[in-house]
C-alpha cells in the first residue's frame, strides 16, 4: 500500500499544472517509474 502511495505522488508531480482525472490516474499508477 506504501509503494501504491509513492507511484501516486510520482503521477501528481508529472501533471503539475493540471489534475489527471480518475481513469488516467488509475492507468498511471500502473507504470514502473524509477
């Protein structure tokens, strides 16, 4: 449940300027970022 948090924070500092709606954070969430 951490990482899951972690990857979110991730997504959120890729899209500073606008929020991903809900079915394009979820499919972010997915992705393996280093």
């Amino acid at each position: 449940m951490t990482q899951n948090l972690t990857n979110r924070r991730w997504v959120l500092v890729d899209y500073p300027d606008s929020m991903p709606s809900e079915d394009n954070f979820d499919l972010q969430v997915g992705l393996d970022i280093p």
